[in-house]
C-alpha cells in the first residue's frame, strides 16, 4: 500500500508495463526503474524494500511519476536511456556494479548482437562494435528482449557458410545467414532497425518495414511483402513477459572471462605416446608459467575421453592439482563426449558449478561447434561473445598437446635405434 503523503501522477497506477521515477521533496529524481506492471512493482516497495539502499530512497519518496510503453521490451530500453541521460542518484550507485550489462552490434560483413558485461567491454577493442546501447541490470532481460523481438527483426548469430540451416531458420527468426539466403546488404536492414529499437526509435523501425512492404507489394514481390507484414504483426504482439520476469539472481553468477581459463587437449597417434595438455588465459592472454603436460598412464588404445577423465582427475584431484588455483572457465578440445566426461569428473570432486564448454573442430574455423549448457544464459551469452579468445584457447592446447606428443615420439624412435642407451 502506498503511503497517503506520496503523491501520485493520477489516483492509481496503471497495471501496464512503464517505467517509474521516484521523487523526493524538491521534485528531483532519485530513482528509474521498469515494470511490467506499474502498479504492482511500485507498491512493493513500500511493502517489502530489497535492500539497505532501497529502504533508505523509500524512506525519501515524495511523488512518483510514470510513463507507460507498449511492452515491457520498450521499458527495458526506456529505462537505461532514462538513467544516462537523468543519471538519478539512486541508479548511479550501482554503477559499480561488475553485473551491468550492454548490448553490442559486432562490427561483420553479418552484424551479431552480443550482450556484454561492463568490465567485459571496457576490455575489448570498440573496434570490434558498430554501436553500443545501455548500460542495462540484467543480462537476462537483454537476452530476454533480444529473444522477444527476433520475431521482428530476425537477427543472426549463424557464420556464412555453414551450409545446412540451423534451427532457427525454422522458426522464421534467423534469415538464413548460415545457408547464404540474405544477402549482406539486406541483413543489415534488419540489423539496422534492430538498432533503432534499442535507441528509442520504434517508430522509425516501424515506418522502414513499411516502406519496405509497400515497395516490395507495388513490385509484385508478395513472399517479401507478406514477411514485412508478419514483422509489423510481431512487433504489434510482442511476447515480452520474461523480460522483466528473467531474473539474473537465477542464473549463474557471472563468469569472469578476463579471470583464469583452462583449456584442455589430448594427442596420441592410435593410443600411442599419448598426451594431455592443459593451458592457461589469463586476462584474455597466455600465461606459459602455469601451464602443464600430462603424460597418459592408466590409458591403453586410443581413447581420448577416457584420457582427458584421467588428466581431470590427475589435475583436480592430485595433491598438486589442489594448489592451483580454481579455474573461472574450463574449455576442451572436442564435442560432446569429451565435455561429458569432463563433467563426470569434475562431479566426482564437486565442482559441477564450473562453467565447461566444447570446442569441436569444423572444417574451417567459421564452422566451429560451441557445445555447452544451452540452459545456462550467462555461459551462452558468454560464448557467443568470445569464441574469438575461446578458439584462442583451444588453439593453444592443441598446439602444447601436440608439440608434447612428438617430442616422446621422438624420443621413442630414439630409443629403438639405439635399444641399449639410457631411457
């Protein structure tokens, strides 16, 4: 219930997504946030505050003001540019926070919306970027958007060439990047409106889609202008629920990527002089100092899961093992039967809530297989963000892996030349 000293803009807030403002007594803006429903999450903070900061702003309110939106998507977007630009001083004190999240559009010949992590970005080339929007709360609720409006504005994470049409292409919301469907120029206007949605220009977006439909019906293309019309209906009919509801204190902690990578590979010639390998990024760079060779015992013939189980186990379990430090990220070089039995080890010791991705080779390195936890949205936003720095990784370990390899293959062809010298 709210208080009957607060002011309010009419007599009862509305049950429709917006965004708030929390005043205090001067009728200055303390405070932005979002809604789904403006009615219910204002008064809940006189019921319940979340923390110390909150209790002591409520204790502050003088008025609250709103504007409405027509979905919760547009309130997201509204919010972080309310918060830029008004720089309320109950927002800015989170603006520590290591959790706050943009939106970036990677700079391709097929532009990629990538959320990222503030310090995330603050160390990555904005080169790499056409454009930049936020800083939002909640990865989740980006990827939560994003998600809400491909519909609309069918975006693309798929690399050209890959040949046979990923799962979206069914579902009408990727064009077909991975199969050559859309041309560069034409993916870029999808892209372009995107962008303008997340800066506030719905309108605008809305106007080019029907410009594009008009022209493509006067020309008698009607295959495009009816997907124009199913864009504009998607936009009227967004199904945005989860985007405020997505709640990151669900998912995982954030994963540092900037923290301690291991990556993992195996390397035997028909289980013969058999290898592991195990490197280590830091702050996205080799770091040579920590990184171990393993040569494979309890293994014979060529099985490369259960070799890379032993090295897990020799690496997470040894007396050594347990000195070093925890990994932020574990990646190894294969698919899924190399990540399952992984896992399988890192349960043994307890460590199953170490983000673990695959890397499987494809036959070129645009074609390369991320496999990992598709049910864990931080770990998936992450890999879509940097597989750059995760081939990187893997890389490195095949390369260590391998050069160990040869060096007891040469050593074992030295010993058979010479059967009597010392081994």
């Amino acid at each position: 219930m709210i208080p009957p000293q607060v002011k309010l803009k009419e007599p009862e807030l509305p049950p429709r997504p917006g965004v708030y403002f929390m005043k205090d007594t001067d009728d200055k803006i303390m405070y932005v946030g979002k809604a789904t429903s403006l009615r219910t999450r204002v008064s809940s903070y006189f019921v319940r505050p979340a923390d110390e900061r909150i209790a002591d702003m409520v204790g502050k309110i003088a008025s609250i003001d709103w504007e409405e939106t027509p979905s919760a998507v547009e309130a997201l977007i509204l919010e972080a540019k309310l918060i830029k630009k008004l720089q309320p001083s109950y927002n800015v004190r989170d603006k520590d926070d290591k959790s706050r999240v943009y939106l970036a559009f990677t700079k391709e010949e097929y532009p990629r919306p990538v959320p990222l992590r503030e310090y995330e970005l603050a160390r990555t080339s904005k080169e790499r970027f056409l454009k930049t929007f936020g800083s939002f709360r909640s990865a989740g609720a980006v990827q939560a958007a994003l998600d809400a409006l491909r519909p609309a504005f069918p975006w693309s994470v798929c690399r050209p060439g890959r040949g046979r049409p990923c799962f979206h292409v069914h579902l009408h919301q990727c064009p077909g990047v991975c199969t050559g469907a859309i041309t560069p120029r034409e993916y870029g206007t999808v892209i372009r409106g995107l962008m303008r949605y997340f800066d506030g220009r719905r309108g605008e977006a809305v106007r080019a889609i029907k410009r594009r439909m008009q022209a493509a019906a006067k020309a008698e293309n009607f295959e495009v202008a009816a997907r124009c019309r199913d864009r504009l209906w998607a936009l009227d009919h967004i199904r945005d629920m989860a985007v405020l509801k997505r709640d990151d204190a669900a998912l995982r902690q954030f994963i540092d990527v900037f923290g301690r990578i291991e990556g993992y590979d195996i390397s035997n010639m028909s289980g013969q002089s058999a290898v592991g390998s195990l490197v280590v990024f830091e702050d996205g760079r080799p770091k040579k100092s920590q990184y171990r060779k393993f040569k494979i015992r309890t293994v014979e013939g060529p099985n490369d899961t259960a070799m890379l189980a032993e090295v897990f186990r020799r690496r997470f379990g040894g007396a050594d093992g347990q000195k070093w430090r925890r990994p932020d990220l574990i990646l190894v070089d294969g698919g899924q039967g190399q990540l399952n039995a992984a896992r399988k080890v890192l349960t043994e010791f307890g460590l199953v809530d170490i983000p673990l991705v695959g890397l499987a080779k494809g036959f070129d390195r645009k074609q390369d297989e991320l496999v990992y936890d598709k049910s864990d949205h931080e770990l998936a936003r992450l890999v879509m963000a940097f597989k750059p720095l995760l081939q990187q990784v893997r890389d490195e370990a095949h390369r260590f892996a391998v050069s160990y390899h040869r060096q007891l293959r040469r050593s074992s062809v030295r010993g058979q030349r010479h059967p009597n010298s010392k081994r």
